[in-house]
C-alpha cells in the first residue's frame, strides 16, 4: 500500500466530527504526547522492551492517521508531501547541509 492509498482508506474512518482542522491539529498533538508519554515511563519504570515497541507502533499508526488527516482535510496528496520531504532531504545531503537549522537550506 502506498502512501496515498493509506490516506484514502484512513479518512474513509473518519466520523463528522474528525473532519474538523481544530479536532484533527489538537488530536496530532495529544497522540505525539501519548507516544512520549510510553517511552517516559519505560524510562522511568523499566518493563518489557518488546511491550514498549507494541505500544509505540500502536501510537505512532495513531500519528499517522492525524497526519493524514491534515493533508486530506487541506485536499494535499501524503504521498507527494513525503516524496518531496525524500527530495528535500536529499537536496540537503547533496550540499552537505543536512545539518543545521532553517527550513531552506
């Protein structure tokens, strides 16, 4: 499945109310905190690594669904934006500036 594949199938599991740019930008958010917050209490408490990463996968699919919910709701292709992200990348390693700060580098 590609990347656009994926987000056709994900926004068909949207209900109204995830429709909403507010909803899915606040819900991006909290789910990249979810994220943080399994590693920071396996920091904190140890456990089971392999526990962890079942959980994190769960999360990050989580993160993914938001962040292709964003491009459908502003009508972008997530296959395009991460081609062009491979593009930006590297364009950035080929003038050797992968390092560093500022968007246009």
């Amino acid at each position: 499945m590609d990347l656009k594949d994926y987000q056709d199938k994900a926004w068909s599991f949207a209900i109204d109310t995830a429709k909403n740019p507010r909803y899915v930008s606040a819900g991006l958010i909290a789910e990249v905190g979810e994220f943080y917050d399994i590693e920071a209490k396996y920091v904190r408490d140890g456990g089971d690594v392999v526990e962890l990463e079942r959980k994190a996968k769960k999360e990050l699919g989580d993160i993914l669904w938001f962040v292709a919910a964003k491009a459908s709701i502003n009508g972008w292709n997530l296959q395009e934006i991460a081609e062009g992200n491979i593009s930006k990348l590297q364009a950035r390693r080929d003038f050797g500036t992968i390092q560093g700060s500022g968007d246009d580098r």
